[in-house]
C-alpha cells in the first residue's frame, strides 16, 4: 500500500478531517479533504463533524481550530511549523494602548498565538478585515499584529482613527516595488495579483488585492492569460490546477514560507499513525481566545 493510499486508510479509521491551507506543499494539498484560505479553514473547523482535525498549516491555525473546537482533538503534521508574524506584538502594547484610547476595538489578524488573541476584542483574516472594521462601533483601532495589513485595511476605511503596529510577515516583506518593475518588464501583458501582507508600494502597483482565495477566484474568473503573483507560492497549486490554460509567474525568486513547507506526506502519515502531535492548550486560554474568534466568524457573515 502506497503512502496516499495509507492516509486514506487511517483518516476515515480515525475519523480525521484533513483541512490544509493554500501555502502548503501541492502534494499536501492533493491529500487534503479541504484546501482553503484562513477564513475558510477557520469556518470549516467551526462545523466539520469528525472527531479530530488534522491541520496542515502553521500553528496559529492549528490552534484556531482547536480554540473554536475544544472537544475535537486537533493534530498537526509539525507542531514546530510556526508564523513569526504571528508572535510580533507585546502583551504590554496591548495594554498600554487600551489605557491610551479607551474605547479603541483591539482587532487582531487570526495570523496571532493564542494568547494575543485573548487579548483582542475581535480577529480577522485578509479576506474580511475590512468588512468586519467597517461594521465595528468604535472610532479607534488597534489593528495587530500586522502593519502592513492594517495600513491597507486603514485606507479602505478612513472613517477610522488606526493605531499602528509593526509586525509584517518576513516573506510578503522581501517582494520589492523593484521585483515588481522587473517582472512587468519581463511579462507586460501579466496583472499583478497581491497579498495585503505585501508592502504599500507594492499593493499600490496591483491591478488585484486580496487573500489567497480571492486571488484563485480572481485568475479563475479573470479573461486575462498571464499572471504575476506577489505571494507564497503554495498558491501556485490550486491556481494551476483550476487554470492549466493561463500562466503564472512569481515576482522573485523564493516566495516561499519555510515553516508552511514543513509540512510533507510523510509527516502527514505519521502523524496520522501515532495521532500526535497534537494541540494542547489550557482551558482557560481557549476560552479566552474563543471571543474574538467567534466575534469575526459573526461579523464576517
Ligand atoms: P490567507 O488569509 O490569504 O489565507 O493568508 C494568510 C496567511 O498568510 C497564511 O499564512
Ligand atoms: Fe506567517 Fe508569512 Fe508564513 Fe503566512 S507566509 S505563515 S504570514 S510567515
């Protein structure tokens, strides 16, 4: 029996929903039971009806689920496949900014430990910040830990006083308004299609922003045959997959998010044999970190 035909096996024994996000290994993403965004993912381990969830992500996501299904044993290929961003606000910053602004809405990217999260008022994703800010009562938001998220959520909303925060993620930071002359010189006739993870003078140079999933839909739905895209190349899977018509061109070399590649077949399959490593965290941290997911899942609807 070979190593796919063994997943399949110890998945349905198991009762394990496999969910993976788009920056993992094709390979992986072939095995999984759903591929999505980290909304997607998000909303499907709120109401997936298996046991236990085996997550093929980072941590904060692998995390997420458990969170929003405490009684559900969550498993992930590689405990240590971890988001630096998601690490990159003080506790103290938090705090400090609540006595400053005492009606600011905390809004924390889902891209958070969990511990920031039992900070915040409300989480997002890339998919539904702007929807979710817009409808928040408050003037002032505390948008963490990503800035370059928040910079772009910000523009979208200017009815809103933001409160900055520096975190970014270390691969959309690297893609340069440079990278981006450079392959449009090479590809004239591609549209860029961005991450918000991206810095301002790229998204500014975009012809379309948005979550992994919105750029799939985005190339899918488009008229357009070529395409620069200015995220982690995980994506590249899907998009093939759904458009092996239409090409697509990374904007540099080694878009790529090491932790996310953790994440292998074989590490699949084992963690599928030994049915760790799983997701262990204190009770009162998931209850305290539900809230803002919850919130998002509400106000995203
Ligand atoms: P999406 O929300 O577009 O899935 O991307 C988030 C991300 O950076 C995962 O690392
Ligand atoms: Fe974190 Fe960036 Fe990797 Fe996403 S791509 S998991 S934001 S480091």
């Amino acid at each position: 029996m070979d190593k796919i035909q063994k997943i399949r096996r110890l998945k349905k024994e198991k009762d394990v929903v496999i969910l993976a996000h788009y920056y993992v290994d094709g390979q992986v993403q072939a095995l999984a039971d759903y591929v999505g965004d980290s909304f997607a993912l998000s909303k499907l381990a709120a109401t997936v009806e298996h046991h236990n969830i085996l997550f093929c992500g980072v941590r904060f996501m692998g995390e997420s689920a458990k969170i929003l299904n405490p009684e559900k044993t969550v498993i992930m290929p590689d405990i240590t496949a971890d988001c630096p961003m998601a690490h990159m606000v003080e506790i103290e910053k938090i705090k400090e900014v609540r006595q400053m602004f005492p009606d600011v809405a905390v809004v924390c990217y889902v891209n958070s430990t969990a511990e920031i999260k039992s900070y915040s008022d409300v989480c997002v994703t890339s998919s539904n910040a702007i929807q979710v800010v817009k409808k928040l009562p408050n003037k002032d938001i505390f948008f963490i830990p990503d800035n370059h998220l928040a910079q772009y959520v910000a523009k979208q909303v200017p009815e809103k006083h933001f409160i900055f925060n520096d975190g970014f993620c270390p691969i959309h930071k690297e893609i340069t308004k440079q990278h981006i002359e450079d392959a449009k010189k090479k590809h004239p006739k591609a549209l860029l299609l961005t991450h918000p993870e991206c810095m301002q003078e790229v998204l500014e140079a975009s012809d379309f922003i948005g979550s992994t999933s919105e750029i799939i839909d985005y190339a899918s739905t488009s008229d357009c045959k070529e395409f620069l895209i200015a995220t982690e190349t995980g994506v590249f899977y899907e998009l093939q997959q759904k458009n092996p018509e239409k090409i697509f061109y990374s904007v540099r070399d080694n878009q790529i998010c090491p932790d996310m590649k953790k994440i292998t077949v074989d590490n699949v399959l084992t963690a599928l044999e030994r049915f760790e490593p799983e997701v262990v965290m204190d009770a009162e941290m998931i209850e305290k970190a539900n809230a803002p997911l919850v919130q998002m899942l509400e106000l995203a609807k």
